[in-house]
C-alpha cells in the first residue's frame, strides 16, 4: 500500500523562516513550494509530507501511576 501525503502549511512566514523551512525540508527530500502573500511581505510555505497510519502517543509527562 502507498503511503499517503497531504500538504501542510507554515503561514506568516518571514523571509529568512521561509528560506530556513525551505532548505530543511529540501534537505529531507520532501516537496516544497514557497509563496507570496497578499500583504507582499510574509511568505507561506506549504510542504507534503507523508500521513502516519496510527494516531500519535499520549504524552506520559502529566500522568502519573497515583492519579489512575
């Protein structure tokens, strides 16, 4: 079975973020398209990286064995 993708997005980004998040993920391989927004100095970035098929853990930090 192919692994599934979906695009997710950095919004309000600065251009020295955008150029950060661009070579990151370039450098992870992934598929990375940088644009322009409306206001002409933020940038979004918009990525697609792959879907996990389970759900993510629970954080045990704030559990503890006496509270259940």
């Amino acid at each position: 079975m192919a692994m599934k993708y979906s695009w997710f997005h950095h919004h309000e980004c600065t251009t020295e973020q955008a150029d950060e998040l661009v070579a990151s993920y370039h450098r992870r391989g992934a598929t990375v398209e940088r644009s322009l927004n409306r206001d002409n100095i933020t940038w979004t970035v918009s990525v697609q990286l792959p879907e996990g098929d389970k759900a993510p853990r629970p954080s045990k930090v704030w559990q503890n064995r006496a509270w259940g």
